[in-house]
C-alpha cells in the first residue's frame, strides 16, 4: 500500500514537474519574443551611438513610400543581396498600400515613422496634431502587418530635423517624441534624389562623394519617384559600398 502511493507521487511528481518546466519555457519563450520586437529602450539607445563605430556600417534608408512602382523593385533588390534596410513610411501612403509595408515586415527590414501626411503645416499644427501624425502612422503600419499597437520608436522628420525648413518649429516639438517613447534620425550621406533630376551616374556620383570619409554611413534615399528613382542606382550603389569594404545594417 505504502509503495503504490509513493508510485503514484512520484509519477504525480514527475507530472507537476513536466507541467513547471513547460509553463517555465513558455514564459521565456513569449518573454523572448516580445523583447525580439523593438523595445524603446534598445532602439533609443542604439540610435544614440550609431555613428560611434569603428566598424565600416551603412544604413540604407528609404523615405517617403512605399510606392507601388518602387518599393517592390527596391525589396527585390536587398532580397537579392541579401541586405535589411530601413524605410520610414508615410501614414497616408500605407493605408493605401498594406501589402507592400506587409511585404517590407516580412523581409525583416524596420519599419520607421515619417508622420502621415508628410505635411509641415499640419505635422505643426499643435502639440495633439504633431502627435497624432505619429500615432496614426502607427495603427496603419500595426494594421498592415498584423501588430497591435504597433510601436516604432524612430521617427524621421520630413526634410530632415537638421535642415531649415520649420526650424523652429522642429525645435519646440522634438521635446514630445520622447513623452512617447519615441526619438529620431536624420542622415549623414544622400545621393540627392530627391533634390532635382540627376542622371544616374551623376546619384552615384553624389553618394560617393556624400559618403567620403565616414565609418558609419545612414544613406538617405526615396523609394517614391517624385524625382529621381533610386531603385535604378540601388545595385550600383550597393556594388559600390560593398567593394569599398561596407556591411549593411538596418535598425532593428
Ligand atoms: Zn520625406
């Protein structure tokens, strides 16, 4: 009698223990993963430090799309070179595109915020307008790939913070990103596609001579075709990096 009850516990024992390490792994597994999403304090503080590196690293980042005629044959591209690059969406644009920033998540490239009408006027509106640019960028790009409550931590400022357009205005707001968790980057290379109609020699050009010198390149680019479509240059472009010693990074 005695010794089927101490069978029974023990088989009950082993029981209880398989159900602890299971639930056990199951916490560190979903702990895990949720950390594997972006957490504000990682992107910040890697966005922080991202030109203190002695490594040779650039930074593709696309602005302004996802565009229909462009942003597919751009990921077509980085899936060929194997590459992960940044695309800072437009809000506007991804309600009517979902399946492309669908496509962007995917592929495992970061998915940035460029507000959603890409207008100053409205972006500076008030303090509720600026935030409310950023947020409703948030809920389509969550609503495109499937995430609730969809945080992306990095803005970029149309036109850029360092350039003169709304200065100001730029200055007084820049205080609120962080009141939700939030921080920005601008860029320290370009090919000029999106300042007047180059020849694409002449973008590559321009990256070349935007990226002399520099141990950690974020490259501004545009996957829209308001003016120059860098998708033309982008195999070039990357050629030309990698052959200068260049690894690619995105900001995940
Ligand atoms: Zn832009």
């Amino acid at each position: 009698m005695s010794l089927k009850i101490f069978l029974f516990n023990k088989k009950t024992l082993i029981f209880c223990f398989f159900i602890l390490i299971t639930s056990f792994l199951t916490t560190i597994y979903s702990l895990t993963n949720s950390f594997a999403e972006n957490s504000p304090i990682e992107i910040i503080d890697k966005i922080n430090n991202i030109y203190n590196s002695n490594e040779k690293i650039a930074y593709l980042t696309f602005d302004d799309g996802p565009s229909p005629n462009i942003t597919p044959k751009i990921l077509d591209i980085l899936q060929e070179e194997n590459i992960k690059a940044s695309f800072f969406v437009i809000g506007k644009k991804v309600k009517e595109q979902p399946n492309i920033v669908k496509r962007i998540y995917e592929e495992g490239h970061f998915i940035g915020n460029h507000s959603y009408s890409h207008d100053n006027s409205l972006l500076y509106k008030s303090k509720e307008s600026f935030l409310s640019e950023i947020q409703k960028t948030d809920i389509e790009i969550g609503k495109a790939i499937g995430i609730e409550n969809y945080h992306s931590f990095l803005f970029r400022f149309p036109n850029g913070f360092m350039s003169n357009i709304y200065k100001s205005k730029k200055e007084e707001y820049v205080k609120y990103l962080s009141n939700i968790n939030y921080t920005y980057i601008d860029w320290n290379a370009l090919n000029k596609d999106s300042e007047k109609k180059y020849s694409n020699y002449e973008l590559l050009e321009n990256l070349k001579t935007s990226t002399r010198n520099k141990n950690v390149l974020v490259i501004l680019m545009h996957d829209s075709k308001d003016v120059n479509d860098s998708s033309l240059v982008l195999k070039n472009s990357i050629d030309y990096l990698k052959s200068i010693g260049y690894i690619f990074k995105d900001f995940n």
